[in-house]
C-alpha cells in the first residue's frame, strides 16, 4: 500500500483565468521581481506556471513573436495532455544520465 510520501503529487494545470492576458499584449508586472525570493524548489504546479508565464513573458516582449511560440503556448493553455507530457518530461530530466 502506498503511503502518502509515496503518492505522485496531484498536478492541476491553470486556468486562463490564473495567467496574464494573451500572449503577445506587453506584460507589466505587478510587482518589483527583484524583490521577490527565488525559492530552492519549486512543485509541479508551480513549475507548469513557470513555464508558461517564460513562454508568455517571451510573446510579450517580442515585436513579432513566432507563430510556433503562440501555439506552443495556446498548447500549454487548453491541451488537456499538456500536464501529462510536462510530467513526462520531468520524468525524462530526472532520469537523464548527465554524463552523456
């Protein structure tokens, strides 16, 4: 039996309703970033955000953003398989052999 250490974290990708407006409208943060502590870790759902919000941060700042960037994001937004293949690839990284 399972212990609740050993159960997956449970993953819930955000809502367009959690993350900044779309892609390509300059982003202004709400607040100064370089007072904001990074952390040591960050959990799946925190990571998954993360992700987004460097994807959005680059359709932001760029004149004319790639076309490849806006679906990868609009992905990351409304793919129901998104958080599975993100948790894939994490366990793709943890599994990497670095001396490769």
């Amino acid at each position: 039996m399972e212990s609740p250490d050993d159960a997956e974290p449970e993953f819930t990708k955000p809502t367009e309703d959690d993350l900044p407006p779309h892609p390509v409208e300059p982003y202004v943060p709400p607040v100064d970033l370089e007072s904001v502590p990074l952390p040591k870790s960050l959990n799946l759902d925190e990571a998954y955000r993360t992700t987004v919000f460097f994807v959005e941060q680059y359709l932001s700042l760029e004149d004319s953003p790639s076309e490849d960037f806006i679906l990868f994001y609009q992905y990351m937004l409304s793919d129901p398989a998104a958080s599975e293949d993100f948790t894939d690839a994490i366990r793709r990284m943890k599994s990497w052999d670095a001396s490769l």
